[in-house]
C-alpha cells in the first residue's frame, strides 16, 4: 500500500459516500427521471470504487470477488 493509493482510494469513497447521500427523497413530487440520473452516477462511483480496490488492494478469495461483481453489472 503506497500513500497515493490510500489517498485515491480515500478520494473515491468520499465522492460516493457523497454520491449516496444525496439520494433524491421519493416525496410527492418525485421525478422518476432525477432518481434514474442519481441512480447511474451513484453506479459509476461504485464501480469505480470497487475496480480501484481490485486492482490496488486484491483479495484472493474469487467467490467473494464474484459475489461483488455480480452485484455491479
């Protein structure tokens, strides 16, 4: 683990904890097409994440890796 990785890894999660915070409320004024926007941001912030991780910080257990990508397809 270098210090750039950690610093990396440390800047992707804090954008998609961010990212999941600001989930759109379901209200009586919720849009459909605002919740599908945040929805792929808040995707592509995970999978950057979790590609981040895999290639920086491997775990060798492939059933846990598979479980994982199968949850971002």
């Amino acid at each position: 683990m270098t210090k750039e990785n950690i610093e990396e890894l440390t800047k992707l999660m804090r954008q998609l904890v961010s990212d999941v915070q600001g989930a759109p409320f379901p209200g009586p004024n919720f849009e459909p097409e605002l919740y599908s926007i945040w929805y792929e941001h808040v995707q592509r912030g995970a999978q950057n994440c979790f590609e981040y991780l895999d290639e920086h910080f491997p775990i060798d257990n492939s059933e846990f890796k598979n479980s994982l990508n199968k949850m971002f397809k």
